[in-house]
C-alpha cells in the first residue's frame, strides 16, 4: 500500500516503518535536503552555475534594483536608453530588482546567483516533498523529480520568473488543500496577501488566477453533480468562498505602484501579436532540445497515469491537467510549471499502478517481482522520509554558501564560487573597449545583449535599445528588425535613430553591410563574438 493517494491518506504500514531516535530525526539529513543541497551547491558552483546568468537580461534588472535602493522610489520613467529615456516605464518586477540589488552590493554577481539557487533550490526542494506526501513512492518521485528539473533548466535564469515557480506551487498546494476540505482558517487570507507580494515581484500571478479560475469552476461542476442536499450545500458554500476570495484577491493585485495601469499595460503588452511572435520565450518550444523531451516525456506519463486512473480522478484534474499541459506547448516560458505541476498531479496515480503491478498475480513474474522491489524499497524510504523533521543540512549548506560568497567567492584561498556572465556567447571583450571610450555616446546592440550592456556601461552610456519589448513596443521593434536584418530602408532607420557607435556579431547582416562602407563606418574592435563600428567624423 502507498501512503496516500488522491482521495486520502494513510500511515506507511507499521512492519514497515523506521526506528529513529529524537535526536537523529533533526540531525540525519532527509532526501528532500540532499535534493535541495544538490540542487542549490549545482546552480550555485556546480554543473548547473553557467544557467543563472545565461540570459544577459538580468543585467539591467541589477542596476534597476540597485536605482531603486539609491533613490528608495520605483522607477516612473525609462532611464537606460536614449531612445526612450523620460518615457514612462513600468518596472512591475521592481521588489525583485530591489532584492537583486543587495544581493549585488553585497556579493557581486556571486550573490545574484545565490539568491536566485537560493529560490530555485527551494522550489525544487518542495517539489519533491510533495511528490512524496501526496503519496508518489521515493523512487518514481526521484525520477519525475529529475524530468521536472529537466523540464525547468531551460528557464532557470537569475531573472524575476522564478518567484513565479514558487508561488505557483504554494497556490496549487492550497486551492487543492482548500478542495479537499482540509483548509485552516488562515488560509483564504493567504491568497490576497501573496497576491500583494506576488504583482510586486513577477507577472506570474496572472497564470496563477487562472488557476484559481479553473478550480472554482471545478467546485461549481461539483455542486451541480451532488448526489444529496447536504453535500450541494457544502459544495456551493465553498464555490462562494472561493469566488469572493478570488475577487479580494484580484483586488489585492491593485497594491502596487502604478495600480490599474499595471493591468492596463500588461493586457496590451500580451495582447500585442507581434511581439508575441517575435518574443522567443512566448513561442512554442522546439522540442530537440534535452529540456523540451523531458517535457514530452513528462506528458506521456501523464496520459498514461489518466488513462490508468481517470474515472477516479475529481473534476479539477480534468480542468487543470489540460490547461497546465496546454500552456507548456504554447510557450516555452511556462515549461518549468507546467512540468511541476504535471508531475504533483501524475506522480500519485502512477505510483498506485505500481503497487498494483506487484500484487497483481497475472502480471508477468518478472516484472511483477521488478515493481515489488521498486514498492518496498519506495515504503522503507516513504517512512524514513515521514520521520525525519530537520533542517539542519539546508541551513548549514545556506549559510556557508553566503559567507563563501561574502568573502568574494573563495574559501581556504581557493576559488570556489565565481559567477559571470558567459564571454562565450556575450561581447565581454568588445564592452571593456566601450568602457574605455571617453564619451556618453549611446550605443546599439541586439536586444537580446541589451541586458548586459546596460549592466557593463550604465551609467556612462545609454543603450539605443533592448529587450524590455513592453517598453519600446511593436513599432520600434519593427524598425529594429528592419536594420538587423539589412532590410530595405535599414539606413533610414540609422539616421532616425542618429546612431553612430554599434556593437554586434561579428558575422551579423548589419556588421557585413558596415564593413562595406568604409567611408562613413569604421571598425574599431572586433573578436570571435563581436564587433564594434563606429561612424566617422564629417569632415
């Protein structure tokens, strides 16, 4: 038997169960803090450190907190570019930048990383503990585990999304806490609050209300199937519960800085097809890559699990399972949740058909005989796993982790922690020219480098451009393209954007098209990753 399930619970059977002393179940670390340990020590100085600043948008999200801890004020107006400085800005991950930027001040891009393993960690951590309380043996919730950091690694940059991961987790735990009955009375509260912090940090609760959406329209299904009075009346009183807590809860969005307007913009921005299309992250994934098939697998078994299990399934799973599986195929952004909270649903059911192989005597003996030992072996670790409370190990593996970094990244006069952005794929060399340069002049460069240049060359010089796409909007994209692309009218678009220093690939359109007027462009730096340009002087 399984621990619990998705209409119960019950204890680990007693023959089963592990002798443990008070003192070693706070001291012997549980799977779930080596999962966090590995975890947060891989992202932090392990295989997994090159991802947190993979992505060089996180560039100008640092010296976004870091302006709003000098001026102690969110920003109104766009400061880093000369194309749209003084043109308002809506910087609605402003209390991400702001802890983005102690994390800097304190420890350099060592702490930028930190911070961010620091919340990733945490969110895989409780992945995984769930998988196992909802009743997912240890071994398959070892191996969803690994599909979903998968699924995820596509995404793990330092930037605001992944507050979004965790808080999407805790929203899903308590509306499924709050559909089972089993909800404190504190917990109605917990969702306006949360939505407070939450429009502060990412725009990630906007997929979590639609969460919220679908498990009241669960509940009103529910009400409408029951099978006595009694039952009706329960149903429809937590129906009206949830929706007056979703509105409070929408309410609540409205603490923030610029209030509906937030709203207002977010709808346009996402409502403009053009960016949408053009954005690679809101696109659907391509699935060659290693993260998008730990994706597919993740769907397979799935279906598999529904398949098994569906007639026992309540009414928010046949909701949730396809909206969850939906978003993950419509865009690439949403595979991180999507695959968590795809395996929280799946790992329960998978588990039961497990346990059902190894009783089952018409099951084939050998593999019969395979899932018994994969059940015994899942029922010792469940009950090593339920006894032990601690959380020594995670806090001591934090807290070395934080005094290595304050210490610059070094321990024992060994580098150990050395965060940086990746020269291989961003112009590292052809910025420490730029920085050289006695001038302000602003300077342009892809959108996807804008991030980096922002964070290298602020304030001394301006970006012309970058890739807060819902700040310089569909048109100013459009003309970018035009000029990257060497499109008819490209040289207009230099003039009317007067500029006159350009740092691209080296093998770019635009950089071949420079080279080949030597007359009014000159080359004044160029490496394996890029170029920079610069017009001449009229005589």
């Amino acid at each position: 038997m399984i621990a619990e399930h998705e209409h119960g619970a019950g204890p680990a059977p007693a023959s089963n169960a592990v002798t443990t002393g008070p003192l070693a179940r706070y001291l012997l670390p549980s799977i779930r803090d080596l999962i966090f340990l590995i975890a947060f020590w891989a992202l932090l100085a392990g295989p997994l450190s090159n991802r947190p600043l993979a992505d060089a948008d996180i560039g100008w999200h640092i010296r976004a907190g870091e302006q709003i801890l000098s001026t102690h004020a969110v920003p109104r107006v766009d400061p880093f570019s000369s194309t749209m400085q003084g043109q308002p800005w809506f910087a609605w991950e402003w209390l991400y930048d702001a802890l983005l930027g102690l994390a800097h001040r304190a420890m350099g891009l060592n702490g930028v990383v930190l911070f961010a393993a620091l919340i990733m960690a945490s969110t895989l951590a409780l992945l995984f503990r769930q998988l196992v309380e909802r009743g997912t043996g240890v071994p398959l919730a070892v191996l969803l585990w690994l599909l979903a950091l998968g699924g995820a690694s596509i995404h793990m940059f330092a930037r605001p999304h992944i507050a979004s991961w965790l808080l999407t987790l805790l929203w899903f735990m308590a509306l499924e806490r709050w559909e089972k009955g089993i909800a404190p009375r504190w917990l109605p509260w917990f969702f306006p609050l949360s939505a407070v912090l939450w429009v502060n940090l990412h725009g990630g609760w906007i997929f979590a209300f639609a969460l919220f959406a679908l498990f009241i329209a669960a509940a009103l299904i529910e009400s409408l199937r029951a099978a006595n009075t009694f039952e009706q009346v329960l149903l429809r009183q937590r129906t009206r519960a949830m929706i007056g807590t979703f509105a409070v809860s929408g309410l609540a969005t409205l603490v923030n800085p610029y209030g509906v307007r937030l709203h207002l913009h977010i709808y346009r921005y996402l409502g403009d097809s053009f960016l949408m299309n053009r954005i690679a992250e809101f696109r659907s994934p391509e699935f060659h890559g290693m993260g998008q098939r730990c994706y597919v697998l993740i769907l397979v078994l799935t279906l598999l699990a529904f398949a098994a299990r569906g007639s026992k399934l309540r009414v928010s799973r046949w909701l949730v399972v396809p909206a969850v599986a939906f978003s993950g195929v419509y865009a690439a952004r949403n595979l991180p949740v999507a695959s968590m909270l795809l395996v929280l649903m799946a790992g329960p059911m998978l588990w039961m058909e497990i346990v059902s192989l190894a009783e089952r005597p018409t099951v084939w003996r050998p593999l019969r005989g395979l899932t018994a030992s994969i059940v015994r072996i899942g029922v010792k670790a469940d009950s090593q796993e339920r006894v032990l409370r601690g959380v020594l190990w995670p806090a001591l593996g934090t807290t070395l982790a934080i005094a290595i970094c304050l210490g610059g990244g070094r321990i024992g006069g060994r580098g150990l922690v050395h965060a940086q952005f990746d020269h291989r794929n961003l112009p590292v060399g052809a910025v420490e020219y730029l920085r050289q340069e006695d001038t302000r002049e602003p300077v342009f460069g892809p959108d996807q480098w804008g991030g980096f240049l922002i964070y290298r060359l602020y304030p001394q010089r301006q970006v012309v451009i970058d890739d807060r796409h819902d700040l310089y909007g569909s048109d100013r994209f459009r003309e970018y393209d035009i000029l990257m692309g060497g499109s008819p009218g490209w040289k207009d678009v230099l003039d009317r954007w007067r500029i006159r220093t350009i740092i691209v690939q080296n093998d770019s359109t635009l950089a071949n098209l420079l080279r080949m007027k030597p007359q009014e462009w000159e080359v004044m730096y160029q490496d394996p990753v890029a170029v920079v340009i610069e017009k001449k002087n009229e005589p």
